[in-house]
C-alpha cells in the first residue's frame, strides 16, 4: 500500500484470539469505534485448547490496537502475528 507523502509503511497480519464469538464480536466493535478495521472468524483448528474466534487485522503494528483494547477493559486470549506457514505469539 502506497501512502502519498508519507513513508510507505509494511502492513503485517494480526490475529487477536478471543474464547467465544460474543467476546470477539464485542472487542470488533469497540476497535471499530477507534478507527480498527477486523474481521472475525474462527482461530485455526489446534491453535487453542478449546474452540476459539480471533479477529484478524492488517497493519503495521499492533500496538495501537492494543491500547484500545486495553482501555476497553478487553483481554485476549493472546495476539499473534501471521507470517507464512506459522503463527509468531506476541503476548
């Protein structure tokens, strides 16, 4: 992605797991409410001990996203970032 006037900045893909669907819905909407575009889906099968849903963003950098959650009173199961074939555990 081409930002005019501004340093191009590497997008990474994020997925925030959540233990249930309402969770996950619930943590969409108040990153929607501070600027955050996601998606909700299913946590890939074996990634976590039970069934699970994750929100998925693309950014730079996760930390923003984070703090907005973190201000939501919202905590994920844990936030990875995607990379291809693997999932790196950023907390």
């Amino acid at each position: 992605m081409k930002l005019t006037g501004r340093k191009e900045m590497s997008m990474k893909r994020y997925m925030i797991t959540f233990p249930s669907v309402s969770a996950a819905a619930y943590a969409r909407e108040k990153l929607k409410k501070s600027g955050f575009y996601s998606t909700l889906g299913k946590s890939p099968a074996g990634m976590l001990q039970t069934c699970g849903y994750a929100l998925y963003l693309d950014m730079p950098d996760i930390r923003r996203a984070e703090a907005a959650l973190e201000q939501a009173m919202i905590r994920p199961g844990g936030i990875y970032r995607i990379q291809p074939g693997a999932y790196e555990k950023i907390r």
